[in-house]
C-alpha cells in the first residue's frame, strides 16, 4: 500500500510539473510526417488481424487520442494477443498519454503482478528495449499485457521517465508527440505457468511488430 501512494503523489508531481511546462511553452509544434495507422498492415509475419468495432465517442474523448489502432492479431493455430496503438501529435492541451493502469480498472481487471521485461534484439538488428509485464485479472480471467511509452525513436517503460522525457522535449525539441503501445495475450484458465506461455506469445508478436513501428510512430 505505502508503494501505491508513494507512487501516485511522485506521479502527481510528475502530471503537475509537465503541466506547468507545457502551458507555458508559447511556440506552436510543427506536425511531425508520419503515416496514419489506417495504413498498418494487417498481416505480420504469420499473423493476421481483424479490426475492433470503433471506440465510442465518449472513450475517444477521454483518452484525447489524435489516432489510434485497435486490432486482434492470430496466428494460423488460432492463437491470438490484442493490439492497441495511440498517438498523440501534441501533449500541450492536456490530452496526454494514459496509462492502462488507469483505464484496466475501470473495465473491471485488476493488476495481480507487475514487473518488467527485456525483449532482446527487438528489431532484428540488436536493438534491446524494456516494457512493462503485467497479469491482470477480471474474475476467472487472466491476460498477459506488456505496454511501453514511445516518442522519438525512444522506448521507456516508467511512465515517471515518460514524463520527464516529455518536458525536456517540450523544451528541447519543441515537440511533444508521443504513444503508447500495449499487447495482451490471454492466459488460459488451464495455464499453471504464471502466464509464461502467453508471455512467449505476446513476445513473439512484438518482435514482428517492433521493426514496423517507425513511420506510424515518428522518430
């Protein structure tokens, strides 16, 4: 429990500081070149993706998102993980990232571990990069998500580190573009392996998906 406060006053420091940064940063952003995620394509690899229905207005709306994807991914086995990929062009109005940590709750999962992963030689070409691997649980259901923060060629798991990045870029760069990815892969009630197995397959999906992501999520 003292973590869990710990954490949120540091994050409410954290939301109060880029705020203050942000408001007073004047000069306009100049829109970033990059390609809409209605180009992504819907096959990676082996895998295949059907498109989610639209989110409703009003959770557009809350997560302040300028584009967004929502997708599930399978493998010919029929084995699949979920996708969800938000941009934001500018973080100056207040429409800035969310954790899933915030909106898992409020459908009803409820995180039951948490940590972090190395996925090594994302790309394909040596690039290490480190998420956050969570389990969370809705009654008898469990999934698997791992979930970065990514802007300008930068990975960074801590949202604490996101959100210092994102005032030095305020200031630096004048850039405050920004997204978020997440991968979920559900955990069968079966599995007595912690969601090893999932975890195997979320991580196969994100080093198909990692090498696609620079012109959807600019550098």
């Amino acid at each position: 429990m003292r973590n869990m406060i710990t954490r949120a006053a540091v994050l409410c420091l954290m939301l109060g500081a880029t705020t203050v940064v942000l408001a007073n940063a004047r000069k306009a952003e100049t829109p970033v070149a990059r390609t809409a995620f209605d180009a992504f394509p819907m096959t990676l690899g082996g895998w295949r993706a059907t498109i989610d229905p639209p989110m409703e207005p009003e959770v557009l709306k809350v997560l302040g998102v300028d584009d967004y994807l929502s997708r599930i991914y399978y493998k010919p086995s029929g084995a699949a993980v979920g996708l969800y990929m938000g941009y934001y062009g500018s973080q100056r109005q207040g429409d800035t990232i969310h954790s899933p940590l915030n909106c898992l709750p409020g459908a009803g999962w409820e995180p039951v571990s948490e940590g972090r992963k190395t996925i090594f030689d994302a790309d394909g070409a040596g690039r290490d990069i480190t998420v956050n691997r969570y389990i969370v649980q809705k009654g008898l259901d469990r999934q698997l998500v791992l979930y970065w923060y990514q802007s300008h060629g930068r990975v960074v798991a801590s949202e604490y580190w996101s959100r210092a990045f994102l005032i030095n870029d305020a200031i630096r760069l004048n850039r405050t573009d920004g997204s978020l990815v997440r991968v979920i892969a559900p955990i069968p009630a079966t599995a007595d392996d912690d969601g090893a197995a999932a975890e195997q397959l979320a991580e196969e999906f994100v080093r198909v998906l990692f090498p696609q992501l620079p012109s959807y999520l600019p550098n």
